[in-house]
C-alpha cells in the first residue's frame, strides 16, 4: 500500500536532477507527458473505485488536476480527516479549503442540533415525571397536550429507554386526567341529584298548598293525584340514589309524602263510596233517616279518614251530619294551618341554622337567620312563645361568630405563606407556576396587605423562590425563538421546492390542500419568534403561499361551479315528476356532490345548505304523501269504526236474510284503505257473521226434520216429492235398520246418554262403529251428515210404519242437541 500511495501521490514538480536530465534529454518530453497522463487516469481510477477516507484525504490534497482534488473532497465525511485535509489545503487550494469548511459547518450545526434534541428530550422526560408527580391540577389536561406536541418534534431521536420512560410518565398523567374527569362527573350527577331532591321537595310542598285552599265544592283528580305520586317517589329515588342525604330533607319528604298518600287514600275511598254518600244525603234532606243509616255513616267516615288540615269536600258533609260531627268552619281552619306552617318551617330553618353556626359559615347563617325572623313574625303568640328563647340563643351565637370573623385575616395570610411555600418546592411547568404564583399574591391583596412585616417578608420570599425557576424558562425561551426562526426557514425551503417542481395537471389536489393546511400550523407552531427576525421570513413565506393558493384558488372555483350546477339540477327536481325518479336523481345527484374535489369551507357550506334544502323539499313530497295516506286511512278507519259498532250491536239470533244484510254491508267497506288492525277486525266480524248465517240455516234444516219426524208417530208419510232430493241416495247409504238403531245411532253422535234399557244397544253399535273406522273423532260436517243420513232413513224407509212417539222424541232431542252446540 505504501509503495502505491508513493507511486500515486509522487510530486508533480521533478526535482533538480531531473530537470537537469530533462534539459539534456529534450527528445524525451513526449514520453514525460505521457507518465502525466497516467498518473492522472491512476487517480480517476482510484476515485472510482470507492477509496477509504484516507486515500480521499490524500487525493484532496495531492491530486494531479483540481477536479481530482475537489471529487476526493467531496467523498470525506469524518470531522477530524476534513479538519486535517483543510489545514493543508489553505493557501494551497481554495475550491478544496471551500468544500471542506463547508462540510465541517454542517458537521459542527449537526452536532449541535442533537445535542439541542438531546437536552430537550431530556427536559420533556423530567416535566412529564414532574407533571405525573405535581398536586397541581389546574390546566392539567392542557399541560399534558403540550408536552405530548413537543415530544411529538423529538420523539424520533429518542432511545427506547427514554421513549418509554416517557411514555409511563404519560400513562400516569392520563390515568390522572380520568380521574378528574370521573370526579367531575361525580360531582355533576351529585349537583343534579341534589337539584332533582329540591325540585321534588318544592313540587310536593306546592301541591300540599293548592290541596289546603282547594274549595269544599271541588274534588281533586284521582288520576292526576296518583300519577303525581309514583312520579315523585321514582324522581326521588333516583335523586337519593348512591348518594348521602341530608336527614331533615328526607324527614321533609316522607313527612310530604306521607301527608299527600292519606289525602290520595281519603279521594279514593270517597270515589268508591260516591253512591253511598249520596244515598246518605238523599236520607237527610228527605228527614228519613234511621239508626242504620247513622252507623253507617260513621262506618264510611272512618274508612275515608279525611286528613286534617285539608279542607272536606262538601260530599262528605250528610254524612258527618249524621254521625254529629259537624264541618268545622274553613276560615279558622285555614288560620291554623298557616300557623301551623309557618311554625313548621321556622323548626326547619333553625335546624339548618345550628348547622351553619357549627360549620362557621357566616354568609349562609345571616341569610338563614334573615328567613327565621321572617317565619317568627308571622307566627301569632301562642304559636311563636315555644320558638323565642332558641331564636335568641341563635342570634347571640351569630353575633359571636362574627366577631371573630373579624380576626380570621391573619390566619389566611399565614395559609398564603404556606401555599406559596409549597409552591415553591413544586416541579411545576414555569408558564402554570408564574400564574398560579399571581393567584396567590392577588389573593394577598385581596386581604388588604399585613402590617405585620416578618409576616409579608415570609411571603415575599416565598414568592421570589417559586419565581426563580420561571426565570431561568422565560431567560432560555429566547433560545427557542431561535429555534423557532430555524424552523420557519426550514418550512419555507420545503414549500419553495414543492412549489417548483409540482406538475398541476396532474397533482392530487388534496393532498396540496393539506399541504397548505399543514404549512400553516406548523407556521404558526413556530411561536414565539423574535419580530425583527421574522420580517424577511415572514415575506417569503407569504409569497410562497400565493404562489401555492393561486392553483387552488382556480380549482376551489372550478369545483363549486360544479356543485352549483348540482344545486340548480336538484332545485328543478323540487316540482318533477313522478316523484320516486325525483328521488332516485336526487340520490344520484348526492353521489355526484361527493365525488366533487376541494372548495372553500365558507362556500361549500352555503351549497350544502342550498342542495340540502332541495333535498329535504323533494323527501318533504314523500312525507306529505304518507301523511295524506295516512290520512286516508284514518278516516277509512273511522268511517269502518262506525260500522263495527253497528255489527256488534247486531243480535246473532236474528233470521239469516237480516244477519246476511250486515255482512253485505261489511262487505262493501273498502278493504285497501283501513289500517291492518281494523282490517283484521272486519275479518273477524266477517267471520262471526258467516258462521252466525250457518248456525241460522243449521237451526232452520233441523227444524224442519224434526216436523218429519214428528209426521211418522201419526202412521202416515208425506208424498216422495216432499223429502229433499239427497234423502233417498242418504237412506240407502244407511242400510236397512230398525227405529231403535237409528235412535241410539244419532244420539251418538250427538252425545246424548240414551235410556238404560238401551245401553246394552248402544255399546253393541258403537263397538261396530269403531270396526268400521267411525268413532268419537268425526268431524262436526261428517257427523252432521251421518244424522241426517239416519233422519232421511226414519223418514223414507220406514215410511208408512207408525213410529213409536218416544222413539221420535229421543231422535228430536238428539236433534235439538246439535243445536245448542
């Protein structure tokens, strides 16, 4: 290696012997040049030839032409190799010292960018260590946002340790965060509840008024009474559900509630004892009243057991009149409740005021004690004497309480100090520390200051220690306004190289969009900045977007003209028809609406709302539509209504030809147009009428065969003619059987018991029903046939043969049993 670098590198200038030699070798130049030649292209070789760093820097400095020299240059990448090449090559060769200086340049802001990213990776890692670990929660979740944007910057150059030493951090502070959020929520549902128990409280005590000022003529709604009721006992049962309840607010409800179900208790049993009450009435005014009626009246008077301090109704009045208890005046009655109100709520309100004393709120005490005095001067001597030596115990020791409030400045001065102590030990971000620090030192002067000066030294020094740190942040934020300029600068080359070579044809212009969008945030993101700085950056990067805006700006134009042909062919679909192609077009069209590229949001917005109406006015067709369908229908439905009330007043024992006249008039009802309910309803009715006109036809044949069979018991039958004309086909079907058979057969199937003389008979026959595969399961049809099978018998075969009477009323009878069933 030695020897070639020796041969490679060799001077280009030839010592003083050779020069000699060469003085007297003239004819040997051309095959000088020739060596000069080769050690050139030896050189190009090697430089192809991807050399090592060290031949690089030796070629840099001793190549045969400057392109060698500046190639091999270019190739050298290690700061201390081109540290050494520039060395040499100053005063030698400057295109050389050029290039390397400027590699070393970018070598050395390289450097000081990762160390830049390093610290800063470093800082965000102990301020999210800090934030899972700080108590201060104000603008906690905004805190987090911020650190988790400046690591989204860094978080490229992080080390897996860091990235998830971070990321735990992380994972605390959101933990954090739901834990606050829940307790918010928390404390919502509590206010709300608390809120829902009020409301049901002010409602409850409302209507318990309006009851005791209802007149006596007047009685309340049931319906709504009890409603009122089960609502207010579910609203206050989620109102108290999971939660603590003040004791006197549940006393205030149950008493309220209790108060509300005697009354409802007292309106029912008056409903339900209406009658009795106005027969008791009837038998005072007409003086007929007895013993029994007294008893009774004092019977329904406890069952009822009106509450006191509602006023009676006047149905109860006959009946208190009977039993001696005469209605008490009204007026007295109403004074007494009042007082006694009144001196209800006094109690109420001097509870709650002991509680206020006891817990020192002094706001909250004056104004409770302002509500006691009102409550006690509305209260009448007897009624206000049992309240007076508690209402002055509460008022000295309100006095009292205020008193000492007078000395409550200095402990609070003291808690400043001690908050802002506590402040100042806290790694809290320097942006929230230096506000929170101001709350503080404003709530200090919100006290009107201390005389007491070791006390207001204590909190100035507190306060200058929480503020060093956000020195220290605010001193090293003009380094990252530097930091900021850089980025700008950076955001601006990228947008000038996007810019230049963008081919406009065919570039996807949402992307552009977005690129402009993204160019702005980050623009601005770069904040805070140093204003001078800016000036000539802050130009480009204007130029640089109108640049960018003019295309967009062009297709922004070409794209809501095409939107607003949309809205012009979808506000003349408003009046087409039919209306369903209305629709499908106008569904096509929304297609068309979505395939449209980018426009401005301002613009867009004003379409969408001008097609939105077109579209909402052609659906709007379809709803009016239904609605006069529905419309229809309704009427149909009323008019179908009126005709089913006349069907079910129809009597079913009516003669065939009336009950064939209603399903007539069912039948021309327009079945298309009534709902499916009372469609179905008419189908019903349909079908009653139907089976109602057989049973009618049912109950007339058998009239009439039971006239036949009444005509063989006088020994004579009437002419063939007379029979109808199945009866002879049917009678041979029967076969040859005697009276008694065909009796016992037909009670059979009727399920008639035939006589005990008979049962031996009839067990016989039914034994050779079953072997001929006849038994108890025939259908009603066949086995109605098979009677009248065994009827025609009676009549045709035997006919001119008196029949035995009882034989014919047990056949009858069987008859007559089909037509009860």
């Amino acid at each position: 290696m030695a020897a070639f670098l020796q041969k490679l590198f060799k001077s280009r200038k030839p010592t003083a012997p050779d020069r000699k030699t060469a003085s007297r070798a003239q004819p040997d130049a051309v095959p000088a040049e020739d060596k000069r030649a080769d050690l050139r292209d030896e050189q190009l070789q090697a430089l192809q030839a991807a050399p090592t760093q060290e031949v690089a820097a030796s070629l840099a400095i001793d190549g045969l032409t400057a392109d060698i020299r500046l190639r091999a240059a270019e190739q050298l990448q290690g700061a201390e190799l081109l540290q050494r090449v520039q060395k040499q090559a100053k005063g030698r060769d400057k295109g050389v010292y050029q290039l390397v200086r400027q590699k070393l340049q970018v070598i050395r802001e390289e450097l000081t960018r990762q160390e830049a990213v390093s610290g800063t990776i470093a800082t965000l890692i102990s301020n999210a260590r800090d934030q899972a670990k700080s108590d201060d929660t104000k603008l906690y979740g905004a805190r987090l946002d911020t650190l988790l944007n400046q690591w989204a910057a860094v978080e490229s150059s992080a080390t897996p340790d860091q990235l998830s030493e971070f990321l735990q951090s992380v994972h605390r502070c959101r933990e954090r965060v739901v834990d606050m959020q829940a307790a918010r929520v928390e404390e919502k549902r509590q206010r709300e509840q608390q809120l829902q128990r009020d409301e049901t409280l002010a409602l409850m005590a409302q209507t318990l008024e309006d009851l005791r000022h209802q007149p006596a003529e007047e009685l309340a709604s049931l319906a709504s009474l009890d409603a009122l009721q089960k609502t207010q006992e579910n609203r206050w049962l989620e109102a108290t559900r999971d939660t603590q309840v003040e004791k006197q607010q549940q006393k205030a409800y149950e008493a309220s509630m209790m108060a509300l179900r005697n009354y409802i208790s007292a309106i029912r049993h008056i409903t339900q004892a209406k009658e009795s009450l106005l027969a008791l009435s009837a038998a005072l005014e007409l003086e007929e009243a007895n013993p029994e009626d007294r008893e009774r009246a004092l019977i329904l008077l406890k069952e009822i057991n009106w509450p006191q301090g509602f006023p009676a109704p006047a149905l109860l009045e006959p009946a208190r009149k009977l039993a001696g208890k005469p209605k008490a005046p009204i007026k007295a009655n109403d004074d007494l409740k009042q007082q006694q109100a009144s001196a209800d709520s006094l109690k109420i309100t001097l509870d709650q005021l002991e509680d206020a004393l006891e817990a020192k709120q002094l706001k909250e005490s004056r104004q409770l004690l302002k509500t006691a005095q009102q409550y006690f001067k509305a209260l009448d001597h007897r009624h206000s004497k049992s309240f007076q030596a508690r209402m002055q115990l509460l008022t000295a020791q309100l006095r009292e309480l205020t008193d000492w409030q007078g000395f409550a400045t200095e402990p609070k001065q003291i808690a400043l100090c001690e908050q802002m102590e506590h402040l100042a030990e806290q790694p809290i971000e320097p942006e929230a520390k230096s506000e929170r620090i101001k709350e503080l030192q404003q709530e200090w002067r919100d006290l009107g200051g201390s005389s007491d000066r070791t006390l207001w030294s204590r909190f100035k020094q507190a306060s200058d220690k929480a503020y060093e740190p956000c020195k220290t942040y605010f001193k090293a934020k003009s380094g990252l306004k530097k930091a900021n300029l850089a980025q700008r600068k950076a955001i601006c080359a990228e947008l000038e190289h996007f810019v230049n070579s963008a081919d406009w044809n065919t570039i996807d212009w949402k992307a552009v969009d977005h690129i402009l969008q993204t160019a702005r945030q980050e623009w601005k993101s770069a904040w805070p900045i140093e204003f001078r700085d800016n000036r000539q950056v802050q130009k480009q990067f204007d130029e640089l977007l109108k640049k960018l805006e003019a295309p967009i700006d062009q297709e922004h134009q070409k794209n809501e003209a095409l939107k607003r042909a949309i809205v012009e062919q979808a506000q003349a679909l408003t009046e087409h028809q039919p209306l369903q192609e209305a629709m499908n077009k106008a569904k096509a069209l929304q297609s068309d609406w979505k395939a449209v590229g980018i426009t401005r949001h301002r613009e867009d917005r004003k379409l969408w709302q001008a097609f939105r109406k077109a579209c909402d006015e052609i659906f709007a067709r379809r709803d009016t539509e239904r609605s006069e369908q529905q419309q229809a229908t309704k009427e149909a439905d009323t008019a179908a209504e009126a005709l089913l009330q006349q069907v079910a007043s129809v009597n079913f024992d009516q003669n065939a030809q009336a009950l064939e006249q209603t399903a007539t008039a069912l039948r021309s009802l327009d079945a298309a147009q009534v709902s499916a309910v009372v469609k179905e309803r008419i189908q019903r009715e349909k079908q009653r009428l139907s089976q109602a006109v057989s049973a009618q036809k049912l109950k007339a044949g058998i009239s009439e065969w039971q006239t036949l069979v009444l005509v063989r018991t006088e020994g004579e039958a009437p002419a063939g003619g007379t029979f109808p004309d199945k009866w002879t086909a049917l009678a041979e079907s029967v076969g040859e059987l005697s009276d008694q058979e065909l009796v016992i057969r037909a009670e059979i199937l009727a399920g008639v018991p035939s006589p005990e003389a008979d049962q031996q008979k009839r067990m016989v026959i039914q034994v050779q029903r079953l072997a001929e595969g006849m038994g108890s399961a025939e259908k009603s049809d066949d086995a109605l046939q098979s009677i009248e099978a065994l009827v025609a018998s009676w009549c045709i075969q035997s006919a001119g043969q008196p029949a035995d009477p009882s034989l014919a009323s047990r056949l009858n009878s069987a008859l007559d049993n089909l037509i009860t069933n």
